[in-house]
C-alpha cells in the first residue's frame, strides 16, 4: 500500500470510505484522492455502480396524502379501545 501525501494510505482511505460517503456531498476534495489515481479510479467504480443502482430502483415518492391516512388510522386506533 502506498501513502499519499496527507500519510493515509489507501487502505486507510477506503477504511474511512463509508463514513466519508455517508457524511459529506462531495469527497472530491478529499486529500488523498488528488493524489491518488487508484483510490480516484476506485470513487469513478463506486459512482458508475451508484448510478446503476438509482436506474435499477427509481425513487417513488408516496402519495401527498399517505401521512394523512397514517395519522388518520393512528387516531382511529387510540379512539378504539376494544381493538388494542
């Protein structure tokens, strides 16, 4: 394993991935990636499969008035002691 020029190394880089992907917009600025083609290449891997997957299982946003429905059976339920 190498090191870059911030001293991770590529496998304390990808160790530290999930957070950074789950945390941050952008990792693109991220130190060790200017430095570090493989671990760039491995991000360009990551988003093509990111970027398939989305086309795999597009976002269906619910009806506007699911909450309403889910409230309304919430408050049927507590007003209806016999059902608990």
């Amino acid at each position: 394993m190498r090191r870059s020029t911030n001293n991770l190394t590529c496998a304390e880089f990808q160790a530290q991935l999930p957070d950074l992907i789950g945390y941050s917009k952008s990792i693109s600025d991220h130190p060790h990636l200017r430095s570090c083609n493989l671990c760039r290449a491995l991000m360009a891997d990551l988003d093509a499969i990111a970027q398939a997957a989305r086309q795999l299982f597009p976002v269906v946003e619910p009806p506007e008035a699911l909450w309403e429905h889910i409230e309304s059976a919430i408050v049927k339920e507590e007003a209806s002691p016999g059902l608990r």
